[in-house]
C-alpha cells in the first residue's frame, strides 16, 4: 500500500501480506506515513468502497473519494468529488517508479522488513530524484 500526493511524491508505504482486504490495510498505511499530516482526502479505487472505512476516516477528518462498486446498495456520493478520481494516474505512476527497482519489483526477500526496507529506500530515492529537479 502506498499513499502519495498531487505530484505523486510517496507520502506512506506499508507492506503486508495479500490475504487482507486493502480497507483493512488504510488505517496502517497512514499510521506508516513518512512525519506528514494526515492528508485531507484519499482516493481509491471500487476496493475503498465501504461504509466502515469512510466512518473511520471521517472521525479522523479524511474525506474518502472511490466509485461505488456496482452492487451497492446505497449510494453514498454524487459525481461531484468523483472528479478528482481522475488524478489517480498519479498513483499508478508513482508506483511505476517503484516497479523500476529490481529489489522492488520482484519480492526475494524472506523476511518482511527487509523488503519493507527496500521500498522505503526506493520512496527516498524517488524523493531525491524530484528533489533534484
């Protein structure tokens, strides 16, 4: 999991393993974040769609944008905060960067806090590289 803001800087990383649900996974990815406040809004995708999720971040002032999923029953939103939606690309972007690592890309490491390293020292070094210019 990673967090990023509007120019795609990594703000938060956190690994864990695959079987978790990713809503589940949010609370300890801003607990991970690099010394930053708590951002204003998070974006994700249909997977953030959930009740508990957007109590959790509101009692917390965080204002949850992600498309509803298409089963869902009540909707919760309008169109209108699904605009900013369209700047996930940002995301997707950054964690491009982070797949040109080859530590990064492919997981060799046996245990969870050496790769949890790698990727922290691949987000400094991402940092830098924006940093520099």
């Amino acid at each position: 999991m990673i967090m990023v803001d509007a120019n795609g800087t990594p703000l938060a990383v956190h690994t864990d393993s695959a079987s978790p649900a990713e809503v589940k996974l949010v609370q300890d990815t801003l607990d991970a974040s690099f010394g930053f406040d708590f951002p204003e809004r998070l974006i994700g995708d249909k997977a953030y769609d959930s009740d508990g999720l957007d109590a959790d971040l509101t009692e917390i002032g965080i204002e949850m944008i992600a498309p509803h999923r298409k089963n869902r029953k009540r909707k919760t939103q309008d169109g209108r905060p699904l605009r900013r939606y369209k700047r996930r690309w940002k995301v997707e972007r950054t964690i491009a960067w982070l797949q040109s690592f080859r530590r990064v890309r492919t997981r060799d490491e046996r245990k969870a806090q050496h790769f949890l390293g790698f990727v922290q020292l691949a987000c400094i070094l991402i940092l830098l590289r924006q940093i520099s210019g």
